[in-house]
C-alpha cells in the first residue's frame, strides 16, 4: 500500500534538477541510428586495456601489495600515491614541488575530479554566495553551484578565455551593490574549456591571480582552476596552471583527472588546496565515504611508477589530434560556404565549438535540434546549457543567453562518423539559412 502522505524534501533537494546529459542519452535510445556527436566520452577504443590489465597484474603478484590495494584507504588518499601525484605535477609544470608551493598535504584524491568541485563547493558556498564563470563553461559544475544555492554570474569571454577586463568590472561592480562580501569563487576551466575548446592565455592566467588577490577584501576569494582537459594537448607543449603563478599558494585551488587522460572507469581524479582547505574536504569527505577508491589508486600509481602512463598520454594525443583535424576538416567542407557559421579550432581537449547565424536557436526545444535527431539523425549539444542563470537576478535582469551554438565532439566518433555526423549535421543547418 503506498504511503500518500507529501514528503519533505531538503531545501537542497528542491535546488537541484536532472542534468540535460539525461536528455540526450535517452534521444541517442529512442532515435536508433542517430550518430552522435554530443557526447563527452572518451574513445572506447583507446582505453588503456593492456596496460590496465599489466598494472593489475604486478600489483596482484605480491599478496601484501594485493592485500593494501583490497583494503580501506585513508580519505585524503594513498601517501605512496598522493607523492606520485606531486611529481607527476612537477613534471607538467616544470617546477619543483618547492617551487609549486605544495606537499603532499595540499593534495586529497577524490573519485574523479566531479567529486572534488562538489566537495569544494560544500565547504566554501552557502546559499546566496556568489561564485564568477566564464560565459560559456562546464554545465555540470553550474549544476553544482545550483544545487547549493549559490549565485552564478557570468564573466564575458573570447578566443583567449575570460576576459580580465570584465571580471574586474563585475567585482567592481558587486563591491558597489554591497555584494562583493558574497564573492566567494572564480570557477575556470584554464585548458580546452568545455564546451568552448578556447585556452586561457598565460598573460590572463597571471592576471586573474592578480585580481582574485585584489579583491580579497573581507576574505580569501579562490580561484578554482579545473585541469580536467590539461594533458590532451595537441598543438604544443602542455600550458603552466593559474595555480603556478600564486605565489602565496594559497588563493588558486587546482583540480585535475585521469578520466580523459588514462580511463574514466577508474574514477580517480584529485586536488591541490591550502592545508586550511584541504582539511575542509578532508572532514566532508571522511563523511562521504572515508575516501576513494584504494585499488583504483594502486592501478594508476603503478602506471605512472613505471612511467607507461606518460607513453599512453602520448599515443591518446596522437588518436584525438587526427580526430580533431577530420572534424576542422569536415567543418571546412561541409559549413565553410554557409553564411555567417563559424567555429573555433581547439589546440587540445575533445569539443569543437560552433557559432550558427544569430536567428538560428539550437535548443532541445528549437525546430533545429528536432530535425536533426529526427530527420537527419545526428545530435550534438546546445549552447545554451553552458551559460549560468543568476538566481538573484529578475527574470528580465537576466544576461542575454546565446541560442545559436552548438558543442560538437570528435572523442567517440572514428573518422567516418565525424565525417558522416558533420555531413548530416550540415544538411539539418542548411534548412535554415
């Protein structure tokens, strides 16, 4: 018999609401045939099997080392693995951990990097505390922010990332209206931003630390700096963090995975804080789930010890750098003699970034989206869900949200289906034009 009594929700609970990735999913199930270019996932077929299966196995032919990796871990993460982690930093950055300001006690291991942006966000957000983003950035994370309640206030952006003019302005501006001591985070996604594939440039990366600093009136504003996309990088030498340029150490928070360089599977991802914060996490997540997974962290530890994780590294550039030079290419032959379309040509990370005319909406709702999955049978995502809605706004205070885009992913497709997605894609835009 079923209770009839309402449930009392969580004020939480009535924040938060199923991400649009549901949506699509169930569009790819009940439109058999669809070729999909919008979902982020990695290539299937260059997930790291062997070496998986090698690191697996050297681990499991010592019984006391089997033993530890069966075994509970400690919830800021294996000691052995968290000092891989700091050389393995080291290395991307060039820089001692001297010179990085970080020990292994500025470093928690989180399952994947989205377990440590929604710790953070705990720890640091209460309802109504501001945090800035990029316009576009990761839709998942403004789901994050949403469902703590926190405002979520756009920053302008171009080619080079956030533009540091405007954020200046907007932390000059919430100072005005009484609100800068609600500022409490600058969210950016520093390499091959999804959805926009645009890197911010190393003289914004040192001064948005600038202005992060300035701005610290009343309390530490942090930057939270997510690497998710770091290593994928294709047209030259991995980017320095935001986080190198702190000289303090203190007002960058750096958070980076292993899902898209080695194998979401895993779900190892970690970050780098403060002592003072890595605490705070460290108490949120104790009462989570005492930390993650202790055999995940054995697999990767062994790989990067034995330095067959950097080799992986490479050969994944070499799969997804021909994956992105077939879509630039298919963009070129498919969209080039369509007025007023443009993209953006990522040097690394998995998405392409489309600007379609701007009476041209792309929205699941949008005749567009509708044809494309239905008629021309491919999808890809709109736009519109990467641009945050600032719940302490009116509704006709509200930024205008760009309708006209469309993120586009070369990660699972193999050549002919970016080539064929693109060729559908393009007959489904031309309707339009």
């Amino acid at each position: 018999m079923t209770d009839s009594k309402d449930i009392q929700f969580s004020r939480k609970r009535t924040w938060s609401h199923d991400l649009p990735i549901s949506y699509l999913m169930q569009q790819g199930v009940e439109n058999p045939g669809v070729l999909s270019l919008a979902a982020g996932l990695v290539d299937q077929n260059s997930l790291p099997v062997s070496i998986t299966q090698s690191a697996f196995q050297s681990l499991f032919s010592d019984p006391g080392s089997a033993r530890e990796a069966l075994q509970y871990g400690t919830t800021a993460g294996s000691l052995s693995f968290r000092k891989l982690l700091l050389a393995h930093l080291s290395h991307l950055e060039q820089k001692s951990a001297e010179e990085l300001r970080m020990t292994v006690d500025n470093i928690i291991v989180t399952t994947g990097s989205q377990q440590y942006l929604s710790l953070l966000g705990e720890v640091l957000l209460d309802p109504g505390d501001i945090c800035l983003v990029a316009a576009p950035t990761y839709f998942v994370f403004l789901g994050v922010l949403q469902g703590l309640g926190a405002r979520i206030i756009s920053v302008d952006t171009d080619e080079s990332g956030m533009k540091m003019d405007s954020l200046d302005t907007t932390l000059e501006r919430l100072e005005a209206q009484g609100q800068l001591n609600r500022v409490k985070m600058i969210y950016l996604v520093s390499d091959y931003e999804n959805p926009s594939g645009v890197s911010l440039s190393i003289d914004r990366r040192k001064k948005v630390v600038e202005i992060a600093q300035k701005w610290s009136k009343q309390h530490r504003i942090h930057i939270l700096e997510d690497l998710a996309y770091r290593e994928l990088c294709y047209d030259g030498p991995v980017l320095p963090s935001i986080r190198s340029f702190d000289q303090t150490g203190e007002t960058v928070i750096l958070t980076q995975t292993f899902s898209k360089s080695f194998a979401p599977g895993l779900r190892v991802g970690f970050g780098v804080a403060s002592k003072q914060v890595c605490e705070a996490i460290s108490d949120k997540k104790g009462n989570d789930d005492f930390g993650s997974t202790n055999l995940s962290q054995h697999i990767l530890a062994n790989a990067l010890r034995e330095n067959i994780y950097y080799n992986h590294v490479e050969y994944l550039r070499s799969v997804y750098r021909e994956k992105r030079d077939c879509m630039l290419d298919a963009a070129e032959t498919y969209f080039s003699k369509l007025k007023n379309i443009h993209w953006i040509h990522p040097g690394g990370g998995l998405y392409v970034w489309m600007t379609l005319p701007d009476s041209i909406e792309t929205g699941f709702k949008s005749t567009l989206f509708q044809k494309a999955i239905h008629e021309d049978k491919v999808m890809y995502v709109p736009g519109e869900l990467f641009y945050a809605y600032d719940h302490g706004l009116g509704c006709n205070e509200q930024p205008a949200i760009q309708k006209n885009h469309m993120r586009l992913t070369f990660g699972v497709q193999n050549s002919q289906g970016i080539q064929e997605g693109m060729k559908r894609l393009s007959n489904a835009v031309k309707s339009f034009i």
